[in-house]
C-alpha cells in the first residue's frame, strides 16, 4: 500500500467562491479518490490564502477589517465544498497564527540562514489581482493577461529571495535530479514551458512587502516594519497543515516514501514549479513528487472570475 499526499492551491477568500474554485476542487477529489480506491493511504488537504493586498483592499472598501473579511467569506467556501461531498482531510487557514504561521516563519529563517534573502530597493510594475511583481514581457498590450489590467509601479525596499542562482539545479530536478530528487510535471508541454522559463533566465522573487503598503499577514522575522509576501507565506500551506517543524503526527505525510502530489492551475504554475522547490531544498526540507497542471474554465473565452 502506497502513501498519497495531495493538495490543491489555496484560495483568496477575498469574495465567494466561483466554479474555477470547484473546478480544482473536483480534479484533485478525483486523484485522492482514484488513489483510495486503488488501496492507497490517502491525505488530502485544501484551505485559504487569507493575507494580501487584495483581501487588505477588499476590507478597506467594505470598511470592515481584513479578519472580519476573511471570517465571513471562508465558511462560504467550506459550506460549498462540504456540499460537493469533497472529500478533503484537512482544511486549512493561513490567517491561523497556532497552526500556520510557525512554520512558515521557520521556513523564512532558515532561507535567511542560508543567504537566499536580501534586502534591496526595488521599482517594479505590480498586479494586485495577482499578488505579484510583473515584467512587460509578461504582459499583453501593456496589461496583466489573467485580470486585462494595467499594473501599478512600484518603487519600495523588499526582501528577495535569490532565485536567480537556481536556474541549473532546478533544471536537474525537473530533468534528473537534484541531489537525489526528482520533481515532475503533467502535462508534459507545461513542464516543456517551465524548462523554457528556466534558460531565459530567472529572476529574483519579492518575499516581502513594506507594512506601510502591506500591513494584513505575517511578519517578518526580526524586521517588524516588512510583512512576508504571499509566494513565502502561501506555499507554506503545504506543510504547515501537518504540523511541519513539529512532532505532530501528521507530519510524517511529507516524509518518503509519501507520494506528494499538487494539483494546481496554470496561472501559478510558475511559482510551484521553481519558487517552491527552490525554498524547500534550501530549507532542508524534501521537494514534492509531482505537479498537475490544469486549465481554466472559460466565459465568453476569458478566466471565470469571482464577478462571472
């Protein structure tokens, strides 16, 4: 009997849930399913991405706090999927500062342990709707191709973390190996873009926003006026919804010989395919089996949105 470990991204509960979100519900309820039915142990989490920019602006707007925002609209999303008979083992919150936030503050000191973060100045074009920095070749007549907006630019001291350094050792986990491990992409021409992505050159990533501008998440280590950026906080999910960096339990559901297996959609594919990698083998901590990429629901040809 195998171990199975699978997980779909996280969402912005910054308005109710819309049929993209079921969407990714379903296919990964499939995969843990199938591997259930074929006598595989079986653990299957799901949950919010509650800090950021767009639920800090939502709240704003609705003149209520970003924990009231986010305590209101969550529940919608696990009311839903308890409808849909998803048949997940665990959800969970990134707002919750018990469960959650110790090991991602964990992760970013051993990433700041290992010299894969600084703190530099930087001017950038900005997608609130994406929670990142873009560069113009990832736009399309000037705007974002998953909101069809312009960015903002932003001037601001962050913290990065060097991903530009990991291009060749990505590679070899994608390909081969890297020390031993090895991470693989489905479909096949998704990780043929992400190989692509890797010999144009990657760049170093924003871990971090001023509080001034980001005030709603966690912050950072021994720098109270920085708030930790979604990709370092977000990603963490993955462990930290079994009690990682601790001796609970569930924390042996990462350990081999566990299959680990994402189930994510395009639009963030880039950042589980490298980002994430890259923070766990310089964290110490061993990479994910496999990534399963998949497409958008579509309206009238564009992204479903929580307004469709």
């Amino acid at each position: 009997m195998s171990r199975q470990y699978v997980t779909t991204a996280i969402d912005y509960p910054n308005a109710a849930p819309h049929m993209g979100h079921v969407l990714e519900k379903v296919l990964a309820d499939v995969v843990a399913r199938w591997f259930r039915l074929r006598g595989d142990d079986v653990r299957f989490q799901i949950g919010t991405d509650e800090h950021g920019v767009k639920v800090q602006r939502t709240a704003e707007a609705e003149g209520i706090t970003p924990r009231q925002l986010v305590d209101r609209n969550v529940p919608l999303y696990q009311d839903l999927y308890k409808r849909l008979n998803i048949s997940d083992d665990k959800f969970i919150r990134t707002s919750d500062q018990k469960e959650h936030w110790p090991t991602v503050i964990e992760i970013w000191k051993r990433l700041d342990e290992a010299g894969k973060l600084k703190k530099q100045s930087y001017t950038g074009l900005y997608c609130s709707g994406c929670e990142r920095f873009m560069t113009k070749k990832d736009l399309e007549d000037g705007k974002c191709v998953n909101h069809k907006k312009e960015p903002e630019e932003v001037t601001e001291e962050n913290f990065f973390f060097t991903l530009s350094n990991d291009g060749e050792n990505l590679k070899k986990l994608l390909t081969n190996n890297w020390d031993g491990e090895e991470y693989r992409i489905v479909p096949q021409f998704r990780e043929n873009e992400t190989l692509s992505l890797i010999d144009q050159g990657l760049e170093d990533v924003s871990f971090s926003r001023p509080k001034t501008s980001l005030a709603w998440g966690i912050p950072v280590p021994g720098d109270s006026e920085h708030t930790m950026y979604v990709w370092c906080d977000a990603l963490t999910n993955y462990i930290s919804g079994l009690g990682f960096f601790t001796d609970h339990e569930d924390r042996s559901w990462w350990d081999n010989p566990t299959t680990v297996t994402h189930v994510i959609g395009k639009d963030i594919a880039r950042f589980h395919a490298l980002i994430w990698p890259a923070m766990l083998k310089h964290s110490g901590v061993r990479t994910p089996d496999k990534l399963l990429i998949h497409e958008f629901l579509t309206s009238e040809g564009e992204k479903m949105s929580k307004t469709t």
